[in-house]
C-alpha cells in the first residue's frame, strides 16, 4: 500500500490482477479496464496494472479487438455487396469498404478489384455508436497483400511485438528479411522465403505468449538466433521479390507509431484511450 | 456460419505442400502428437479422452440392456453417436447432429463394426429377446483438425477400457450382478488413417487450415491383419484411382504405428 | 424379471455429525479448477468438485447472427448446460431436456449481472457448459467454472461469480451436498453470489426448511462459496505464471 497524502494503492505497477481487484481509492484516475464502485477502483480485467501517474489502468491479458477510428488493420474480405465490400476484422465488429473508395464515383464490378478471400490492409475511417464500422484504403502503404503469411495475436499485445520505437518488430524483420505488417487489430502479415516466415511465425508466437513477462527481448533475440543459426542457407541470400505491396511494412511501422488515436469510444467504462505505443511491460 | 479461408493461407500451405512440406513442419505421413488415457469417466463403464495435436475427443460407453434388432437377434448391439459440441469450434451450433456429425459417427460406428471389433455374438443374455446394447458416445470437446482417426483411435481404447457386469439366468430370471464386472469382449483393433489431398499430394492427419483448404480427403480403416473394414472419401474434389491405391498402402504401415498408442490389456 | 445387484453403498442415516463421506457439515468435496484448457474457444476452464467433472468454453464476444436476439445497446449472455451420455449412471439421451433449459436460463441470469454488457452491444457472449461426469450439484459447479472462463476469454466484469449449495440431509444442515444427499435428503439450496459484494444472483430451493434452517443453509453457502472463490482466482492466475 502506498499513502501519498489521502490517495491510496493496493497494487503495484505490472501485478497481475483479475475482475473484481481493488486497486485504488477514488483518489486516482480510473483508465481503462477498470471500473469506480464504492469510492474504489476496481478491476474489470485478468491483466496488468499500468500507473502512469495518477491514472490506473489495467491492460488485459485476453480481449477482442473493438474497432477504433484511426487504427490500421489487416481484415480478409467475406462478402461483396452492393457497391460495398464486407471484411473481418478479426472483431466481433465486421467492417465495410465503400466500392467508392476504390473507384471513385466510377460503377465498376468491385470483384475486379478484391474478391472474397482477399486480405487487405485498411484504416478504420469511422465507427458509429452501435459499433458499424467504415474502412478505408485512403493511405500510404494499404492496400492488398499477396502471398505471404498470417498470424493471429491478441490485440493489446500489439505494442508489445511492435517494441519501443519499432524495435522488437525491426529485429524481427531484420534477421528473418521478412516484411511484416502488423494490424493494430492482432491480425499479422509476415512474407519472406518459407523457412523465414515459419521463422518469424514461430518468434510472434512467442511474443504472444510471454508478453507479460520482463527480458522478453534478450530470449526473443536468443530464439531468432537459435532458429537461424540452424536455418541459415548458404552465404548468398536471394532478395526476395518487391511486389507493389512491400513499401507498406516501413511506412507503416511509422504510421503506427506515431499517430495518435482519437477520443472516439463512449460506452467504455472509464471513457479512457489506449495511448499508441504503450507497452504491456517495459 | 461458414468461415472463409484467405487465399493468402490457401496459397501459403499449397506451395509448401508442393516443395514436400508442410506448415507445421511435419511429414506427409506424420501425425501430431497423440495423448490417449483410458478409465476418465467413473460413471462411464468405458470412456477415453484422446488428442491428436489439439483436437479432442471425450467418449464414454454406457451398456444397457434391450432388445435385439429383428434382424439380428443373436448378436449384440452397438450404437455410436456422436455431438460436435458448440464449444468445440467458432462455427458448431447447438442443436441436433448436423451432416458432419452423422458422418462423424456413421464412419466410426462402420469401421467398428465391418472390422468386428466388439464380440457381438457374445454379448446376448437371451436369445432373441434381451441382448447387451453398447452405447458409445462421441464428444467432441475441441476441432484443431481430423475428427476421424481421433474418433476411431479413442473409440477402440474407450471399448477395451469397458466393463460390463456378468450376467446369468436364474428360475426364468436375468440377475444382472454388478459386483462381478468383466471386461466387454474386444476381439479386434481396426483403425482409421486419414489423407487429405493438397496440390496433388496425399498427407496425413490433416490439421485445422490443411483441412479448410484440401481439395479432398479419404479416410481407410484397416484391420490388425492389414486388410481393408472401411473407407470413406470426403470433399467436393475428386481422387484418382493411383492416389486411393497408394493411401491405401500407406495406411497399412500407418496404423501398425497408431495402434502403439492403444493400452495393452 | 430383471434384478439388479449393486455396490453402491446406501447412506444409513447414523451418522450425525459426520456425514456418508466422512466430511464435516461445513466442509466442501475436493475442488480442482483449471483454466485455458481447449484451443479454439476464447476462453475455457475445467473444474473437478467431488465426482463432478465440468468443461465450460466461452466464445464471445462475438458476431451474433440471429437478428431477433440481438440488443442494440450491449451484448446478450447466452449460456447452454448440457450434460454428456455418458456422465450419469443411466444413459442420457443427447440434447437439451427441460431440466437443461432450465438450468441454462438460471445461469445466464446468475453470470449477467456481473458482466459489463453494455461495452458490447450488437453481440453475443456464448458459455458452454458441458458435465462430463455428474456427482450432484452439477449447476453450481458449472457456474462455478463459467465466470473462471468468462476471466480467461478477457470479457470484462465486475467481478467473478461463484456458486455453491446448501441444503439439508440426515436432518443436518450441510454444505456441498453430495449425489446421495441430495438424492435422499431433505433441503437443497443452491446459491450463487459476488464475492466482494456478497450480492446474490441465483438462489433456488427444492425442500423443506424452516427460516433458520434457511439461514443457516444461506450462511454455510456463502461460506463455501467465498472458499471457491479462492480456488477460482488461484486457476486464473496460474496461467500467467
């Protein structure tokens, strides 16, 4: 417990906590993941305490992706409707891209463009209060990827397996020589050689598990070590082929970084946003 | 609900198919790994939870007494049901047995009973009127890929693992004595192996995302003397004559393995 | 013309202060639970009380299809309880009987209130409650394992609802009845609570008690009930390390 004038703690920063754990008196400022009852501060979530001064939050271990205006995301095209496409975006939300956005106010047959199956990289333009969600391809670097991978993390390990200022997901991409795209919805594309890919695939997964743990790095770094130490080929490696999507992954890490999302969200608890970047643990 | 597979994932694994791998850096003739353990349900007289990779099956048999079926009325019965559980995948809905289902316990419940696995003949307390009926129920708690040779595999071990009370006949009188159990007459192991064709090649045990993108698959049930007791092809694409010759003796080899993985009794 | 010769011990009703199967009258059967066990669902917990054996999976929240169902505001609960063939002495023909349903309605409305629903709307939460083997309290236990799996598949809630029986055998007041109390006994009140709050969300009663007895039953409840919820958060964070 710690007593700074009247505020009070119950918990220290990164404990694990779950639903129903108090945190805090009302003193300090309810973030996300948490919920204010009885003049205290409590839990909504199994995850990690996160105190950034006054402001408490818990960063789940386990959750959904609920789709934010802003975001960038990777989501595969289920449907084409009527001067529309549908996508999953990996959310109990579906999304929809306006044909417009591809073809302007041209009538053209949209499965010219994408068709189901397709798997596309897409700004979140819009999400209305009962959570309709409108994509868009307005964007450097989105667009339609083509070959590759695609693996599933849970979205609040994203900053994670980005790493302060790109430097978890560079590491990755610089040992494997993949491009990886990371969607802020947990969906992830890696394209490489094959071996690289399993590589890559096998070192997000990882990620993905020990996220709540501290020297993720340094094990992180051993395993790409470890993996390529036995794949490594002969001294010479091929480039692998640019095609038209690959200027998304650098510009991308960027964008991903840098921006910061909007105030969108009305019906969270706390009415607080997830900061870009934040990390699950330092 | 149908899930749609993305074509980048469609792509991805046919093109490791086609260089002799495959994404989880398996065999062509390897399965995942197998967990078997028998006696898990102490109300069941027979059950088995199995695993192949993260698919997994808990079956339990419950025998009872009843009549014969009209046709048959020196033999046993046996009844194999089986439930794709809702909490076994995103896409399994409550309700009754959908066609995956009824093919799911049709497949096991024919290689069961074409291979003659349990003694039926055994298995009558009074002919023509009262025989022990079998009942083996398939609960599939999670999908990950190849319900078949999971269903069959764990099937096979559930029946060794039964046990069902003595019976004898007293003044006119069926005493059905629980306190001496023995052992349901199991006088054969056939098992089921499972081949899914992807970009030309036949591979084994196929698991979740080989299965969503496979142009087809056939299943064969081989006794323990290497002869055939079941097949069933699957899939909306067709098998050449060659490829059906060649799981076929594949699979021989292949269940002399995966019988390995049944307890010894 | 059929006679049955069993081995099941009958309870003899001597014991007063020790009960058929040696416990005390405030003491539960021995409790396992264990989270994240299956793959595919969102999240998943196992629970051992007694002979009981439950599997509960959660998907959600998620994509609800059935337009008729769906809230504009905030997800919906659905919770289906569905007992194997193979779990009870007698095979049970497959899918839902009455009991079922009714079990399935009463643990939605246990699990609901303390769900953050509105953070959802338009969706649908999904529990599935399988008993693999059934040793009486059955519904307790699979409550009970449903809100450790609610935690694991990350749906946010205010807290983690347990749940747990009282009731009366031998003309004792007893906590956790076994199948055989149960089946012979005099009272059995299952209860579900919020452990912080001590707020009740399910409560039912099959029997004959008298208001202290009642009290008495809802106390050694609660009792029991803050006991799970013991165990409930050790399986949660055990995942983690």
């Amino acid at each position: 417990m710690h007593l700074g004038g009247q505020s009070v703690i119950f918990v220290e920063d990164k404990e694990i906590v779950i639903p129903g754990d108090i945190l805090a008196d009302e003193d300090y400022h309810a973030g996300r993941g948490t919920f204010k009852e009885n003049n205290k501060i409590t839990s909504s979530l199994v995850g990690l305490v996160a105190i950034r001064d006054k402001n408490i939050s818990v960063i789940p271990l386990q959750s959904k992706y609920i789709p934010k205006r802003g975001d960038v995301v990777i989501g595969e095209i289920t449907d084409i409707r009527f001067s529309m496409w549908n996508l999953d975006i990996n959310s109990p939300y579906s999304g929809i891209l306006p044909a417009s956005d591809v073809f302007g106010k041209e009538k053209r047959d949209l499965s010219k463009a994408f068709n189901v199956g397709d798997v596309l990289f897409l700004r979140v333009v819009d999400v209305d209060e009962v959570k309709k969600v409108k994509l868009g391809l307005k964007g450097r670097g989105l667009g339609k990827f083509r070959g590759g991978i695609l693996i599933n993390i849970t979205p609040t390990k994203v900053p994670r397996l980005i790493g302060k200022k790109g430097s978890m997901i560079n590491m990755i991409k610089d040992e494997t020589r993949c491009e990886v795209t990371v969607g802020q919805n947990g969906v992830v594309w890696v394209k490489g050689k094959p071996d690289m890919e399993r590589v890559a695939e096998k070192v997000i997964n990882m990620i993905e598990e020990q996220a709540h743990t501290s020297g993720l790095t340094d094990r992180v770094r051993n395993m790409l070590f470890e993996l390529l130490g036995k794949e490594k080929p002969l001294e010479k490696q091929e480039e692998t082929e640019e095609t038209e999507e690959t200027e998304e992954t650098e510009e991308t890490e960027e964008t991903e970084e840098t921006e910061e999302t909007e105030e969108t969200e009305e019906t969270e608890e706390t009415g607080e946003e997830e900061e870009d970047g934040e990390e699950l643990i330092q | 609900m149908v899930t749609i597979i993305p074509e980048i994932i469609r792509e991805s694994i046919t093109n490791l198919v086609k260089n002799g791998e495959r994404s989880d850096g398996r065999a062509f003739y390897e399965y995942r790994g197998i967990s078997l353990e028998t006696g898990v349900i102490e109300k069941a007289e027979g059950s088995a939870r199995v695993k192949i990779g993260n698919t997994q099956i808990m079956i339990g048999t419950k025998p009872q007494i009843g009549e014969p079926f009209p046709d048959t009325p020196n033999v046993g019965v046996l009844m194999t049901n089986s439930e794709l559980l809702p909490m076994a995948a995103p896409d399994f809905e409550p309700g009754p047995p959908d066609e995956r289902s009824v093919e799911l316990s049709r497949v096991t419940d024919r290689c069961i009973r074409e291979a003659g696995v349990v003694d039926l003949d055994k298995l009558v307390i009074i002919e023509g009127e009262k025989v022990w009926m079998i009942f083996l129920d398939l609960h599939v708690l999670d999908y990950d890929g190849n319900l078949i040779d999971a269903a069959v595999l764990g099937s096979i071990a559930a029946l060794i693992n039964t046990k069902i009370p003595e019976t004898r006949i007293e003044d006119g009188e069926i005493i059905v004595d629980h306190e001496k159990m023995i052992s349901l007459p199991v006088k054969e192991k056939a098992l089921m192996t499972t081949f899914a064709k992807i970009g030309g090649e036949l591979i084994v045990d196929p698991s979740l995302e080989e299965e969503q993108i496979m142009d087809a698959r056939i299943s064969i049930g081989i006794r323990e003397d290497g002869s055939i007791c079941a097949m069933q092809k699957g899939g909306a694409n067709p098998l050449t004559k060659e490829e059906v010759i060649m799981a076929i003796s594949k699979s021989q080899e292949i269940t002399k393995e995966l019988r390995e993985h049944l307890p010894k009794n | 013309m059929i006679t049955i010769i069993t081995n099941n011990e009958l309870s003899t009703g001597i014991e007063t202060s020790k009960r058929a199967d040696g416990r005390a009258f405030d003491e539960l059967r021995p409790i396992k639970i264990e989270a994240g066990v299956l793959k595919r669902a969102d999240g998943s917990a196992y629970l051992e009380l007694g002979g009981n054996k439950i599997l509960v999976a959660v998907y959600g929240p998620r994509e609800l299809h059935i337009r008729r169902l769906m809230q504009p505001n905030r997800a919906v609960l659905r919770c289906r309880y569905n007992m194997a063939p193979f779990s009870v002495d007698g095979r049970k023909r497959p899918g839902p009987d009455r009991r079922s349903v009714e079990i399935s309605k009463i643990t939605s409305e246990a699990l609901s209130p303390a769900v953050f629903l509105e953070k959802f709307p338009r969706s649908t939460i999904d529990v599935f409650i399988e008993v693999l083997e059934a040793e009486g309290g059955t519904r307790c236990a699979g409550i009970t394992a449903a809100s450790v799996a609610l935690a694991d598949a990350g749906v946010p809630m205010r807290d983690i609802i347990v749940s747990c029986a009282a009731g009366k055998a031998d003309g004792q007041v007893v906590l956790d009845l076994s199948e055989t109390e149960d089946k012979e006994g005099e009272a059995d009140m299952p209860i579900a609570i919020m452990p912080r709050t001590g707020e009740i969300t399910l409560l039912q009663s099959d029997g004959h008690l008298t208001s202290e007895e009642f009290e008495k039953a809802l106390d050694l409840a609660i009792n029991g009930c803050k006991k799970i919820s013991e165990e409930q958060k050790k399986a949660i964070l055990s995942r983690y390390g």
